[in-house]
C-alpha cells in the first residue's frame, strides 16, 4: 500500500489529508491551527488551486487524483455543505478503508 507521508503530529499515525479549498475550509484550518503536521495536502477540483497552497496554513493543494495515488488514511471534507455529494465521490476510497470525517457542525465519521 502506497501513502502519504507519515509525520509524528498525526494521529495514530495514520496519513490525513483534506478534501476541499474552500473560504470556509479555510477558516476552520487557521482558527484551529492545523498545518502540515496533520494534513499533508488538500484536493480541490478547480484547477487553478492546483499547485498552490491554503491561504495562512501553506497546505498544498492537488488534483483529486492525489487520493487514489497517495491512499491516505483519513480525509477530512472541508466543504462540509457538500458532504454528501462529495462522500459519493469518495466511495471508491473505502477499498482501502479510509475514513472520511465532516467537521461541522458536529464532527462526524464516516467509514
């Protein structure tokens, strides 16, 4: 099995990364303080995020692609309005049993 880089900040050791460069995405990642020690990168389908970074947290972001490639852990879903929509995108991510978590308005995990 092939994933991200591993860093001694992520839980379990496990690899986590985020879905979604959203505004709102991106407050929650300033407020709470969450860097590269806990996300290695984000995905965002808008092409022209691609190859930049999260705006205060300098997380990179890639093409959706980057999941399937890396088969991260974890994937916290920034866009927590599109939840769902965006869960049935990453169904074919339960292969490898990643677990997706949707941080508000409650934390929520879906396996």
């Amino acid at each position: 099995m092939t994933s991200a880089r591993v860093s001694p900040g992520h839980p379990a050791g496990r690899s986590v990364v985020g879905y979604g460069a959203p505004g709102k995405g991106n407050t929650l990642l300033n407020y709470c303080g969450i860097r590269t020690d806990l996300l290695d990168y984000t995905v965002d389908r808008n092409p022209y995020k691609h190859g930049r970074f999260t705006p205060g947290t300098r997380i990179p972001i890639h093409d959706p692609s980057r999941i399937a490639e890396t088969r991260p852990d974890v994937i916290l879903i920034l866009p927590w309005n599109l939840a769902d929509e965006i869960g049935r995108q990453l169904a074919y991510t339960r292969e490898w049993g990643a677990s997706l978590i949707v941080p508000i308005p409650s934390t929520t995990l879906i396996s």
